[in-house]
C-alpha cells in the first residue's frame, strides 16, 4: 500500500510472507515494512519509482521436535516500474527488491521480483 504526500512523495507499507517445506523442515518468514518512496511523474503513462522500508520479521522453524523462532530487523531497498492503464488503475511492469534480514548473527540478502495489477484509489 502507498498513500502518497504529493506527486513525487509516497508512504509505503509492505507485508510479505515466505514459505518453504522440504527434507522434514518447515519454514515461515513474515515481514512488514514501512517507509518513504519516491515517484518520478513526468509522464502521464510510465511512472518509475524507488522505495527504502524498514520494519520487522518473524521466522519460525520445525524439524521434527526441534522448534526455533525468531525476531529481527528488515530493510527492503528496491523500485520498478508502473504503466498507467487508467486513471484508477495501472500494470506494474517489474518491481525488483533486496529484502535484508538478520535473525542473531545471520544477514541474509534475498532478491524478490514481482509484477502485477496496480489499484489506485482516491485522488492523484
């Protein structure tokens, strides 16, 4: 979600949740993150934007008996690019990401890259 200032200033709020199952483990991260995100609108129809947000994350793991569970910094660093379709609504061309996580003494980088449908409600 972005609930932008003014044409070029955005705050944006992200949540994501991550999954894997596999060899007897199971893993889950989830993760929010809030911050600035700068939007360049030159044009009426390619808008590029960039975003900094910082928050928390929440990892769980079980193998067999063994339980693990964690809390930790985020930051997710990225941009991409949205297409206008409408007024109200827009295609997200790429989004590409950096999501940093560090649970203890691990830091772990994980590129994210998404694309889809853009909903923009209220007024420009």
């Amino acid at each position: 979600m972005n609930g932008s200032i003014n044409d070029w200033l955005g705050i944006r709020t992200d949540f994501s949740g991550h999954y894997s199952t596999g060899s007897g483990i199971d893993v889950k991260l989830h993760t929010f993150a809030f911050g600035p995100q700068l939007s360049y609108r030159r044009h009426d129809k390619v808008v590029p934007f960039f975003h900094a947000l910082f928050g928390g994350g929440w990892a769980s793991a079980d193998f067999q008996d063994i339980e693990y569970s964690d809390a930790a910094f985020v930051a997710n660093i990225g941009g991409g690019m949205d297409w206008t379709a409408h007024k109200n609504c827009a295609v997200r061309v790429i989004q590409l990401d950096s999501l940093l996580t560090r649970f203890g003494p691990h830091t772990s980088f994980d590129p994210r890259i998404s694309a889809g449908i853009v909903f923009r409600l209220g007024s420009k």
